[in-house]
C-alpha cells in the first residue's frame, strides 16, 4: 500500500513538472518576434564616420518575395502606398544616431538619436528625422492600457529633406541602407526593388 501510494506521488510530480516545463524553458512570444534569426525581415545596420562623429542606422530589411509593386498609387494596390509615410523598413521605427552636430542637406541636425520616417511619391520623397524614439512602425505603444496608437507627428520633426527618387536598372530584393562616400560628406542611400532615394549628409 504504501509503494502504490509512493508510486502515485511521483507521478503526480512529473506530471506537474510536464505542465511547468514550458513556462520554464519557452521564451515569450515578443521575445521570439525580437530575435532576428527569427524574423520575416531580419535587422540590418548602416555606419560611417564624418570626421570624428559617428553615424549610424539601425534597421528591418524586408524583402520581395514576389512582389513587384513596393512604392507606387494607394489605386494600384502598391505595398507603400505614395503620400503616405512609411516607417522606412519593416517592425520597429528605423533609427539614425549621430555622436555630432551634422547637416542634412543645409538643414543642421543635433547630435542624437531620430526616427527616420519617409513619405515617397512619383517624383520627390519626403524624408523625416523626427525626435520621438520607440516606435512600432508608425505608431507608439501606450505603457497605461498596452495597446498601440498613433504616435508619428510632424510637431516632432527636427529636420525634413525632400529627395528625388531614381529608377535603377536592377531590382534590389531586400531594401537596404547604406552610405556611399561623396564629396564634402556622404549619401545615405535607399534601396528597394527598383527605387533609390539619397540623403546627403555632411559634418556640420
């Protein structure tokens, strides 16, 4: 009697540690999501230097995957519908630090940490570099109630440069940021199917 009742409370142990295996050992969904060998559009990053300041883009690279219609009308079912802003990459808001004062175009940006939103169209981009940091796409997550809500506002703009997009011969299949050396500074390029978009940018 007493080897069946030691015998059911092993069983009842192991079934217990069944049960709490997972929460001990499975990460949280949002930690999955996080993990990059895990995403759709995996994170990237751009760095240079302007003389002695840093400047760096952290970012998600989405791909093709068949698709041909990135950036076009709201009409033709595009995926970044023109006139309407863009987190400039996939899941989180795409972020730009610099250790220095530089320019953007003729435009000074403070040393600091912005999000890069970019609004495209048929012949000219808008590109933001706005001071709110935290983003999920477009929208900011609410710390009270959890949930998302809007959150990119062009109050919080601190530089916006206007580019011209050109049409390369090739199609890029994951968008990609990069920055090419020019003189008196660099271009922060754009790249995505066969859309380019660039940013010069030069120490202040």
């Amino acid at each position: 009697m007493r080897i069946a009742s030691s015998r059911r409370f092993q069983l009842a142990l192991f079934a217990a540690a069944l049960t709490l295996l997972p929460l001990m050992t499975a990460p949280s969904a949002e930690a999955q999501d996080l993990h990059p060998s895990r995403r759709p559009s995996p994170m990237g990053m751009a760095r240079t230097f302007l003389g002695d300041t840093y400047v760096r883009v952290v970012y998600s690279r989405p791909y093709l995957r068949g698709r041909d219609n990135i950036f076009g009308t709201e009409e033709s079912g595009a995926l970044v519908p023109f006139g309407k802003v863009w987190r400039t990459g996939a899941n989180e808001g795409t972020e730009i630090t610099v250790t220095g004062d530089v320019k953007v175009g003729d435009q000074k940006l403070p040393a600091g940490t912005y999000t890069i939103f970019t609004v495209p169209g048929a012949d000219q981009w808008t590109v933001h570099f706005n001071s709110k940091l935290g983003f999920n796409g477009t929208a900011l997550r609410n710390r009270e109630t959890g949930q998302l809500e809007p959150g990119f506002d062009t109050a919080n703009d601190v530089v916006t440069y206007t580019a011209k997009p050109t049409t390369l011969e090739e199609p890029v299949d994951q968008f990609t940021i990069s920055f090419e050396d020019v003189e008196g500074g660099v271009h922060m390029i754009l790249r995505w199917n066969k859309t380019e978009v660039r940013v010069p940018i030069s120490a202040a």
